[in-house]
C-alpha cells in the first residue's frame, strides 16, 4: 500500500480528530498542581495511549501512521504528502521570521504561541537545524529563544540565530564559530557610510524624529523605532519621518548636503513604491527624476538597503549582508551541506531568502496570508504555502508530516 492510500485509509478509519485533540491536551498543558487537572490529564494521557496502540496494530508501519494521526489534520497530511512527491526529501532545516510569522501583533497577542515551541523542540529532537532569521538585534532573540524553546536546546549546537537581517550569526555550542559578525567582510567606505548615519541619527534629528523615536540597540544597521505603538497614527506619522530623516543622512555621507539628500530621495523612492507613497504624504518627493542620479552615486546606493516598515520602523542595512548571506552562513555553521530548508516568513527581507533557497533547489516557502504582496507572489508561484494569521503551528505540522513521510520505507 502505497503513502497516499495508507493516509487515506487513516483518515477514513480512525478519529484523527479525537487523537490530535487528546495529544494537544497532553503536550500543551501538562498538569498542575490540581487533583482534578491531574486527573483529567492522567484520563487524556491513557486515552491517547489506548488509539495509538489501535491505529499501530493496523499499519505495517504503525508507529508512523499513529505520529501523523496524532499530529496533523487531514489536510495538513496530503499537503505533506503533495510537499514530499514533489521534493522527494525531508527538511534538514528551518528558517523562520519572528515577526508576523511565528507571532503576530493580530493574531497571537504578539507572543510565540506554545503550540509553535511545542512542535519546535520535537523538530529538534528529529534533528532538524532551526535558523532563526529576524531583523531584531541578538539580545532580544536571544532572550525569547532562551525563555521559549529553553537553555538545552539554545545551547545544544543546532539552533542558530540570524539577526538584524543578516549582520551577523549566532550559534552557541560552535566554539570559535559560535559568533560571526558578518558587517566586518564589508569594505572600509560603506562601513564609514553606517558610522556617519549612527553617529547623526538622534544628535540631527527634527524634532518629530528625535522625541517620537528611539534608535534600535543593533550593533551595525541603523533602525529608527516610534515611541508609540506600532500602527496607531501618532506612529505612522513618526516613522514617516524618520524615514525621510534617514534617507538625507544617507545622502549627505555618500556625497554632500547640497545633492545628498535629493539623490537618496529620488533613487529610493523610484526603487520602492512604499517608500515613495511615505515620501508623498509628507510632500518629501525630490524633484528629480532617479535616472538623473550620477552613476557612481547609485553604485553606492545600491549597496545600501533601505526598508520602511510602514508605522513600524526605518532602517538601513547592507545589500551585502541581507537574509539570505546570514542564513548561508549559519547553515555552514550548523554543518548542513545539501540543505533542503523550509523557509517561513513575510517581509521582502525573507523574500530575499525565498530566493536564495529557489534558486538553488534548496527548499520551499511559506508566508502568512498577510505578508506583503512581493512574498505572497513568490510563494503563490512556489507551492502556495499561505497560512493563517497566527498560525504558523499548521505549516509547522505539514513539514513534520513531510519528515516522517520521509523515513517511510516506500
């Protein structure tokens, strides 16, 4: 019998749903100090044991058939199984964004729900890398993935940390290795461009910038934060600022404070509509087309991203140093030599990763349904890997189902 009629089989014949609603209970909320909750777990726990016993005894390879009962909806499983006879491979690794992918100020109150660090510790236990790819700076990683997924794991030498979008590479456990600070292959002028704007940034601020924003503590991008809850007014009107204030720093340090600033304004806006549709509402559009840009000035330009997160944040980082150069770094790191990857993210910064990972045939992607219109395209034309909002657990249960499929005899 082949996978596709041994899962059919599984979800016609047993309750799949009871199953996965009794391991839920086991795994997720393990019992207190409660006579009662004790008793209703010890009852889940032995009722769970019971029909996993039941789906093995059917099954030539019962254990595996009772992991993906117990694991996975039916729909999660057959797309697992679509995921795996296109592939033909298991995932080795996985590369996640935290913001509005693993959490979502709409739709987990901002926090990794327990369910994703449940189903994160047993990807580690199946030895499958996890690459934590986010624009945060280390310190807040660090501190989440400690609190979320514990010391044990952190520090086992299998999970690594991108951050701040590729700056640099975390892996403790990997001795001279363990920490990679990316920025210092950058050559010597693009890395004085970055001092000028950090030196700058708050000390020649407007007014609006520099009491409504607060400078990210990154140790080499530049990212300027509002005060104010993300999204509200007061923060859209911040972060627009900053981000005009951002972009004639940036001008200034790659020519003058005559051309600089309209040359930053002109090619930025012209590379990127949300930047230009930022620069329009504040009536900042340069009045120069970005074709007249000097040639040498947009060489410079073109070596330094700059990303605007609408009422969130303005930053400029390196083209040099994106996602993608972290995330080959920590798979070099982690000893992943033919990588098949599953990336999971929602920003053009992941895009980039999407890319790498395409291009090479290294992987497959996965976005929430609220990223932005460049991923959603890139993964609709890509296996069409779209989940809820807030729930990233579901892509997470599909790529167990593609692992365990993996291991099947045939």
């Amino acid at each position: 019998m082949d996978r596709y009629h041994r899962l059919h089989r599984l979800y016609t014949e047993f309750d799949t749903d009871g199953l996965r609603a009794y391991r839920d209970l086991v795994d997720l909320y393990p019992a207190v100090d409660s006579p009662v909750a004790l008793e209703y777990w010890e009852d889940a726990n032995a009722a769970l044991a019971e029909q996993r016993v039941a789906v093995r005894s059917a099954f030539t390879d019962g254990e595996a058939m009772a992991e993906i009962a117990t694991l996975a909806t039916r729909d999660q499983a057959f797309a697992g199984l679509d995921l795996y006879s296109s592939h033909g491979r298991a995932f080795d690794a996985l590369v996640l964004d935290v913001d509005e992918t693993l959490r979502s100020a709409g739709g987990t109150d901002n926090e990794i729900p327990r369910e994703v660090l449940h189903l994160l510790t047993e990807f580690h236990e199946r030895d499958v890398a996890i690459i934590v790819c986010t624009g945060q700076t280390l310190e807040n990683v660090k501190g989440f993935t400690i609190q979320g997924l514990g010391n044990e794991i952190v520090h086992s030498g299998d999970l690594s940390v991108v951050y701040e979008s590729g700056t640099g590479v975390f892996t403790p456990g990997q001795g001279p290795e363990t920490k990679r600070l990316l920025y210092k292959r950058l050559d010597e002028a693009v890395r004085e461009i970055f001092a000028s704007v950090r030196n700058r940034v708050l000390p020649d601020a407007p007014d609006i910038v520099r009491d409504g924003c607060h400078l990210q503590g990154n140790e080499f991008n530049v990212t300027l934060k509002p005060n104010h809850e993300a999204g509200t007014d007061r923060a859209h009107e911040v972060v627009d600022a900053a981000l005009g204030h951002l972009l004639d720093l940036l001008g200034e340090a790659v020519t003058d404070k005559r051309t600089g600033p309209t040359y930053a304004r002109a090619h930025y806006a012209g590379a990127d509509p949300e930047i230009a549709a930022s620069l329009a509402r504040r009536d900042d559009l340069a009045d120069l087309p970005p074709e007249d840009v000097p040639d040498p000035v947009i060489e410079t330009f073109d070596r330094v991203d700059v990303a605007f997160y609408e009422a969130d944040a303005a930053e400029i980082s390196s083209l040099e140093l994106d996602k993608a150069a972290g995330v080959e770094a920590a798979l070099s790191v982690l000893g992943v030599e033919d990588p098949f990857v599953l990336v999971m993210g929602d920003s053009k910064t992941d895009l980039r990763v999407m890319e790498w990972v395409d291009d090479r045939d290294a992987g497959v992607s996965a976005a929430p349904e609220h990223a932005s219109e460049a991923v959603l395209d890139h993964v609709r034309a890509n296996g069409d890997l779209v989940f809820r909002r807030g729930a990233a657990a579901e892509m997470l249960r599909t790529a167990h189902v593609v692992n365990i499929l993996a291991g099947l005899d045939s």
